[in-house]
C-alpha cells in the first residue's frame, strides 16, 4: 500500500513538471508570435510610409 502511495505521488511530480514545461513552452512560443506580428506590423508601417 505504502509503495502504491509513493508511485502516485512520483507520477503527480512528473505530471506537475510536465505541466509547468508545457505551460512555460506555450508562453514562450505565444511571446514570440506576439513579437513577430509587431514587428511585422510596424516593418509594414515603416515600408508605407516610405514609400509615401
């Protein structure tokens, strides 16, 4: 029983790891869409102006 218990409480350990790197890997690729759909913005706004 005792060995039952300290499996599962391995397996929300690495479940909780898990969680974090996914989450800290979401937030990382969003910043950088983010980033780069501003940037993109602004370097068309910059190639308008210009061109005017």
């Amino acid at each position: 029983m005792e060995l039952q218990v300290s499996m599962n409480r391995k397996k929300i350990k690495k479940l909780k790891l898990y969680t974090i790197v996914f989450v800290a890997i979401s937030i990382l690729l969003l910043s950088i869409t983010g980033y780069q759909l501003i940037l993109l913005s602004s370097v068309k706004t910059f190639l308008l102006c210009t061109i005017i």
